[in-house]
C-alpha cells in the first residue's frame, strides 16, 4: 500500500503497510504447527521495490531450492533475503515451541506489517521475536565447485545511477545508456555466455533474464556452480557472473526488477 508523503533516506517511494501471505502482522489465521514437522515455505519476494530478509527466531531454513530449481547442496541458514521476484524453497524443523514471528528482520517492516504468527499446538500467549546477530546471506553455500565449460562469448555490463537534470527522477543506466537507447547482446542460438553484472551502486540490483535461466558463476568474487536461476539479487558495489546458453530464439528482456529502476 503506497502513501504520499516525504520519502524515507531519499527513496522515491514509500509504504504504509507491508503483508505476509496477503495479511498483515497479527492479522488472520497464525500458521500452526506441530513439534517436529517439517514445514516447506515457498516464499516470493512479490514487492515492487523492496528487498526481504526474512527470519524465523530459534529456527532455521534448509534452502532446497531457488527460483524454483533444486540447489545442489541444501544448506541450513538463520536469514533468507529474497530480492525483488526471487523465490525461495525452505524446510524449517519445527523444534523450538512457543508462538513466534515469522518477519522481516527490519524493525520498521514488522511494525507496518511485515511477519505472519508460528503457532505451535497447546502453546499460547504473545508472539515472540528476537533479533538476529551477524547473520548474513550467501548465495554459493548453495552451490558446488564443479569446473565449469570456458563460454563461447563473454559480455560486461556496468549498472549505474545518473543524475536526470530537469526532471523528477534519476536516471538508471546500463554500461551508461538508458532504456530505450540501449545496446543488445547480439547471441548466436546454442552457445554459452558469461555476462558479469556490476553494481557500481549503493543499491541492490534484482535482475532477471526473461525466457531463460541462468548459472551462478561468481558471486562478490566467490566461484560457484550449478545453481540455476533466472533472477539474482546484485548486492551493491559487487558482481555476479552468471553462464546463460541462448537456447530460446528471439528478443529476450534483461532488466532490473526494482520497479523505480
């Protein structure tokens, strides 16, 4: 839900509520659980701007797959960050009873709405949260070290902010052009290429490969391989490679998922 008003640490826009499972916090049905289940969570991130990080206190998600597509090696972390579009597939064991939130990490998203309520059976009273220490997300605990094949082409893209003088927003660019004065990445059906995103921003950049998917190559510097994607979240000032083979002819839009980008 968008509301006028000063936008928060110069962000061009702003939220009155946030929900979880189309509820906010403390509103609806809790999720009830049983000691010793092991629950699945299929969480997407459907915000037009915002990333999530996500957190279950006294609990962990197994990460089993992402975008949809099974990592090779499932991973039990504290955090989920899920950026724009991206989706997570999660186990969580249920073995810490009590009522807890199920939240954003970010004080200020809960208290607009951002969490669902964990109830486990015969226990009641307030819903519990407790605040992470150090916990950090990391794509390549997911992936494998398998030696990956040289690709056939290799394009480098650089994703910046300008000032657009005159007018209300800024201009967001690539390799320092804007949609739609752009360049395309001429591809040749079959071969496999590595483009390497670079945030030279304070933002993060979800971006996503329309008719494709992708292969984590590097993520901040750290190889990887085997984990299939079609949208990944470039943390700011950092790259991310990523292998694609061009195997689905025809204009394929790349772009960032954050709506004012």
């Amino acid at each position: 839900i968008l509301h006028r008003g000063t936008p928060n640490n110069d962000w061009t826009v702003d939220y009155k509520a946030c929900t979880l499972t189309n509820r906010t916090l403390g509103h609806g049905e809790p999720i009830r659980v049983r000691q010793g289940q092991r629950v699945l969570f299929r969480i997407l991130n459907a915000d037009a701007t915002r990333q999530l990080n996500l957190a279950l206190p006294g609990h962990r998600f197994q990460v089993i797959a992402l975008d949809g597509n099974p990592v090779p090696t499932p991973a039990a972390v504290d955090l989920l960050t899920v950026g724009v579009a991206e989706r997570v597939d999660a186990i969580v064991e249920m073995n810490q009873p009590g009522v807890w939130v199920l939240g954003s990490t970010r004080d200020e998203d809960r208290k607009i709405g951002m969490g669902v309520v964990v109830e486990y059976a015969e226990r009641t009273g307030e819903p519990q949260w407790k605040a992470l220490e150090n916990a950090m997300w990391d794509y390549t605990v997911f992936g494998s070290q398998v030696k990956l094949p040289e690709p056939e082409g290799k394009f480098d893209l650089m994703f910046m902010m300008l000032p657009d003088e005159g007018k209300p927003f800024n201009r967001w660019t690539i390799n320092d052009k804007a949609w739609p004065n752009i360049d395309p990445l001429m591809v040749k059906a079959g071969k496999r290429y590595r483009i390497a995103f670079r945030n030279g921003m304070e933002d993060s950049h979800p971006l996503h490969l329309h008719r494709h998917s992708f292969e984590l190559v590097s993520v901040g510097g750290k190889p990887t391989a085997g984990i299939i994607k079609d949208t990944v979240n470039v943390a700011r000032n950092s790259t991310v490679e990523v292998d694609v083979v061009a195997n689905n002819p025809g204009p394929s839009l790349l772009h960032c998922h954050m709506q004012q980008h």
